[in-house]
C-alpha cells in the first residue's frame, strides 16, 4: 500500500489487531466511536479503553509524539487529557502505528450542553495558560508533523491570498486583507511554550455542562500558541471571547495572529467549497464575519 493510499479502517480490522497484538484484551467488544473524527478512526475497547488508528500518512506522524509527550503534559494540566495505555503496530494491511487509550467520558462540545459558556471559556483559557507554562525545552517544534502550527503564518500565504481572490464580492475582501496582513506583520519573539494545535468544539469534552477535558494533541508542539485562539471565533460568542481572552496572558499581536489562523481556516473552506456544504460555509462566513470585527474593535 502506497502512503497515499487511505486503508479501510474497520471494527473487523481492529478485532484482528488487538486479538493479534494485544491477546489479554482479545476478548473485550469493540465497536465505532459515534463521532470518531476524520483524523483518525477511534473505536471503543471494552468499556474503559479506546483504539485510534491514523487515517492518512501524514497523521501517522502524530502517534509517537502522543505516546511520549501526553504522560508527561498530563501531571501539569487542570484538566483530563488522554492516557496513552499501548502502541500498536502495523499489520493485516494497515500500515501505520496506532494506539490504545484509555478512555475519557464525556460528549463533545460540539454535540453535548454547555451550562455557561463564558465560565467554559475561562477553565479553557486557564487551561491553555497551564500548557503554556510547561516546561517546552526539548518540545517538538513545528513540521510537517502538525502541519506547521506554532510557526509563522507565512506558510499558508498563498492559500489565504487564493481564497481572497476566490471570496472577492462575496465577503469585505478589503478588510479581510487587513486581517490577514496584520497577521503577517508579527512574530512570537518569545521562547517557545506548549500549544495544542487544534483547539475546536470536537476536541473538548463536556461532563455535566461543563469543560472536562481536553483531546486530540496529534497537532500538538512547542512554538507560537497564536493558533490555540482561534476557538475565539469559531465556538464563543463576544462575551465568552472576552472571558477567554481575560485568562490568557497573551500580547495584542498574539491575538492577531490568531486572528489569522481563525481567518486563513474559514477563508480556504468558504473558498473551496461552494456547493458541496452549505452548512459548513455559512459557518465559515460567521467566523470571518466575527474575526473582522474582533480586529475593528482591538486592532
């Protein structure tokens, strides 16, 4: 099988690879995660474990990264995050390294009740703040590993001009160019800290109306944390996004380049998918609309 190609990645093929790879566990039921993600493919195992296979080489990257570095976040977090318990290993065709976690209750913030959500926003902020006050010596900066979160934004220029071009009539290209120029203009001229890389609703996991613990680090590194912010304009509303923005200690330039990582997301899926999902454009230009006037009021 070539990198390129996607495997297909099944309750069946996960059967084998435990039976084969991990017996004490051959007998426990597994079946799919509702909302699995499109990253990876997860599966529960048993009742208190779950399988996470990689969907694609390039998040194959992710899963020793994961193994090594979650042990050692975890002790210093206000929140849950995931504990490795086993890493697999290729085999029966699918051709990445995998892994077993245990398993964290809760729902996803995109799907389950949020109580309050400037009071979310704050224990997520605090959060953010805890990573960022871990220890990044030795960290693993930026790459192709997570798609080069945490350096400069520099590296989807031509993406973000392109969808600019692509958006010209259909949103205030004028102003989006501001946005995004302002972005570009600064730098994280501090030592690196610990960022998550993927921040969204479906990496949030909510017990009883509130945040409980945080997932998915396949993105995770050490660098500039400005695209942590861009839940900031994708989930919270102007008064949670205050609330967030109070627990983090962050610079006015970092905000705006996370209002860059915030823009060039919602430009490219506005851009590039016309007539395929109405939903997720229109989403997308709520985010722009919301990024542009987040910069009127603190750029």
């Amino acid at each position: 099988m070539s990198s390129a190609e996607t495997p297909e990645i099944s309750t069946a093929l996960v059967e084998q690879l435990i039976s084969e790879q991990f017996p004490q566990w051959a007998d426990l039921p597994i079946r799919p995660v509702e909302f699995g993600g499109w990253d990876n493919r997860t599966f529960h195992l048993g009742d208190d474990m779950s399988v996470r296979l990689p969907s694609a080489a390039h998040y194959a990257l992710q899963v020793e990264k994961e193994q090594h570095w979650l042990p050692r976040l975890a002790p210093n977090l206000p929140l849950r995050i995931p504990v490795p318990l086993a890493i697999g290993r290729p085999g029966r065709g699918y051709p990445w390294h995998w892994s077993v976690y245990r398993w964290l209750p809760g729902e996803t913030a995109t799907h389950a009740p949020i109580a309050d959500l400037g009071s979310f926003a704050t224990t997520l902020g605090e959060f953010l703040a805890a990573l960022q006050r871990i220890d990044a010596w030795s960290g693993p900066p930026p790459g192709q590993h997570n798609f080069y979160r945490g350096g400069p934004l520099a590296v989807y220029d031509h993406e973000t001009c392109r969808a600019l071009e692509a958006l010209e009539g259909t949103i205030d290209v004028a102003a989006a160019r501001v946005v995004w120029e302002a972005a570009l203009a600064s730098a994280w001229n501090n030592d690196p800290v610990w960022f998550h890389g993927d921040v969204a609703s479906g990496n949030l996991l909510v017990e009883n109306g509130r945040l409980s613990a945080v997932i998915d680090f396949g993105t995770s590194g050490v660098g500039d944390p400005a695209c942590d912010l861009s839940i900031s304009w994708t989930m919270f509303d102007e008064t949670s996004r205050a609330a967030f923005r109070d627990a983090l200690p962050l610079d006015e330039e970092t905000w705006a380049r996370g209002r860059g990582w915030a823009l060039w997301k919602a430009l490219i899926v506005a851009a590039e998918m016309p007539g395929t999902d109405r939903l997720e454009i229109e989403k997308s230009r709520r985010v722009i609309d919301a990024v542009l006037s987040d910069h009127r009021r603190y750029g």
